[in-house]
C-alpha cells in the first residue's frame, strides 16, 4: 500500500484509491465521512470517506472552540472512495472536528490528538 503526494501544502497527504488494492472500482450507493483512524492518533490520523457524485470536496479542522484551525482539503472529486492523511504535527493536543462539505452532503466527526 503506498501512497503518493506531500504532506506542506495543508497538512494532508492525498492517498489514490487506484494504489490500496487490485479491487474492481466501484460507485459508493451514496456519501459518507467514515471515522477517523487512528483516534486518538499523533500526529497523524487517515480521513476516509465516499461521494457519489462528482463534485467539489472540503473537509476542514475545527478546535473544541470551533474555530477553523486548518483546511484539510478543498479541490474537486470524480465519485468514489478517498483517503486524506492528516497531519497534525502543528497543533496541541487537544479535540478537535472533522468537517466535511461535499455539496448536499455534510458530516463531522470527532478525534483527539494526544501528544
């Protein structure tokens, strides 16, 4: 299992479906935001996640006050499973939201960064 890109720019590192398994490709029935694995994690945590259709994805980090410590991802996705890595090395430990916004879609989850 490999992976490609950089973790710099926004602290994610975008994961190719193509390159986690030999499967057949197929279409999600619907959207999700999966849980996060690891939780708690340090510093990094795996954001998976299915869309339906193609569109344009977001998914930020939001503090326990609820303000936006960090933009994840934000570009546009062909329908599918996607895999970001978070990299929190920046942030204290702490919990923080998950947030993902995919047009008519739009789900958090939790996750604890313990240093």
């Amino acid at each position: 299992t490999g992976y490609s890109g950089t973790a710099p720019i926004g602290g994610y590192i975008a994961v190719c479906p193509e390159q986690l398994s030999n499967t057949k490709t197929y279409l999600p029935s619907g959207y999700k935001l999966n849980s996060l694995y690891p939780n708690p994690f340090n510093p990094t945590t795996t954001i998976s996640y299915y869309i339906l259709n193609s569109g344009h994805v977001m998914i930020e980090a939001y503090d326990i006050r609820g303000r936006l410590v960090d933009e994840i991802i934000s570009k546009f996705h062909t329908p599918g499973y996607h895999l970001v890595r978070w990299d929190a090395s920046l942030y204290p430990s702490g919990v923080y939201f998950i947030s993902m916004d995919a047009g008519i879609f739009q789900a958090t989850r939790k996750v604890l960064l313990i240093k």
